[in-house]
C-alpha cells in the first residue's frame, strides 16, 4: 500500500467491492446475514475500519464455505448476529474509537491520581 491508497483509502474501497462480488454470489438468506455482520461489525471499526479488513474476510470465507456444505446461516451463526459480531471483534481485538477514548481517559486519571 502506497501513501496515496493510506490517505485517500482506495486500497479497502478495492477490498471492499471485492467482498461485495463475492457476498452477491451467496444465497440470499447468507446475503441478508451478511447485510446485517456488516451492520453490526462497523461498530467495532477504528477511523478508518483497516481493523475489520482481516475479520470480514474470514467472515465471508465462513460463509461462503457453509453455504458450499448446505448449512444454514442459523448453524453457523447462531440467532444473536450482533452477539457474534461482538465476541468476533473482541476475539480479534479490535478496538472501537470509544475503548481507545475511554482507554486514554483512564490513562490520564491514573496518572492524575499517581497510580
């Protein structure tokens, strides 16, 4: 990656419309589950979503794989999709910008109070 694609952030755009061509080749109840990890995993995004790159892509090949064995979104995912975003992003670490605010805030108190 180049300074230009860093800046201007058309290295994920490319990644981004690749995930897309290969989520429109899902059947459609693996589309709307993907439609909603989407959803719920930009909650976990850094600034600039860099983070999520490396975890929707084994999101996708997850889904892509069960829907090859002729699962269901609901064997593979379970009911609670936002649940399974959260506990994907934290497994991953990635951290949202409010853990890394309210990681510097307690920083900051810590050494305020000389801990």
């Amino acid at each position: 990656m180049n300074f230009w694609e860093m800046i201007t952030g058309s290295d994920m755009t490319k990644e981004m419309k690749a995930f897309e061509l290969r989520a429109k080749k899902l059947p459609a109840d693996y589309q709307a589950a993907w439609e909603e990890i989407m959803a719920n995993l930009c909650a976990h995004a850094d600034f600039t979503g860099r983070n999520l790159m490396p975890i929707i892509d084994g999101v996708l090949g997850l889904l892509e794989e069960a829907a090859a064995d002729g699962q269901s979104v609901q064997e593979v995912l379970g009911n609670d999709i936002k649940g399974f975003c959260s506990a994907l992003a934290g497994e991953e670490g990635a951290k949202s910008i409010r853990d890394k605010w309210r990681e510097q805030l307690n920083n900051t108190i810590a050494k305020k109070l000389g801990k």
